[in-house]
C-alpha cells in the first residue's frame, strides 16, 4: 500500500516562504509525474506545479515565477519552495503522483494536504 504524507505546511508573513515535502511509503519503485496542487475554499484543486519522472516541470499561473519543485527520484520525494507568499496563495496544499502504467495498485495517489496560510 502506497500513501503519501506531505509537511512543511504552517503560518507565514505576506513575503515569506514555505518549503513543502512530500514522501511515500514503501520502495522499489519509480512514479511517473508528481505535482502540488492548490486546494482554495472553493474545493477546486488548482495545479501548482508538476515534475516528471525525467525532470520537465510545468507550472500553473499561481507560481508566477516565485515556486520551485524539484523531486528525489531515488527517494519518491517532491518538494515545492514557495517564496514571497502572498494571501491568494493560502489554501490547503496536496501531492500528487502518477504511477508508471501497470506498475502499482493504482494509477494515481494523492496525499491528505498540507495547510499554508499566510497572514500578517
């Protein structure tokens, strides 16, 4: 059973920054694409950013040049350094992964949100 478990969500000052993690459990594998996505009280999920298993990242318009994702192929890691926050950016904050086709149980996993708020 594969989970994944994001962290390094908190309470940030407009200008600050957040560095979030976000791992999974077991071994022996390789995902495909992974992402963060941005959940707003609205409940949409909006994607923030995505990385590929062979490094090709895309971005979603609320990165605007101010977040990088970067993963740990190695580690089934992905992490998103967020900087200069501002309020538009608070929302709940999920990791997605992307199994290779017939390689896991399933063919997409999504972790249970990291809460990024950012207020003065």
């Amino acid at each position: 059973q594969v989970q994944l478990v994001e962290s390094g969500g908190g309470l940030v000052q407009p200008g600050g920054s957040l560095r979030l993690s976000c791992g999974a459990s077991g071994s022996g594998f390789t995902f495909n694409a992974m992402g963060w996505y941005r959940q707003t009280s609205g409940g949409q999920r909006e994607l923030v950013a995505s990385i590929t298993r062979g490094g090709t990242i895309g971005y979603g318009d609320s990165a605007k040049g101010r977040c990088t994702i970067s993963r740990d192929n190695a580690k089934n890691k992905v992490y998103l350094q967020m900087n200069s926050m501002q309020p538009e950016d608070k929302g709940g904050y999920y990791c997605k992964a992307d199994a290779i086709a017939g390689k896991l149980d399933r063919d997409e996993y999504w972790g249970q949100g990291t809460q990024g708020t950012v207020s003065s």
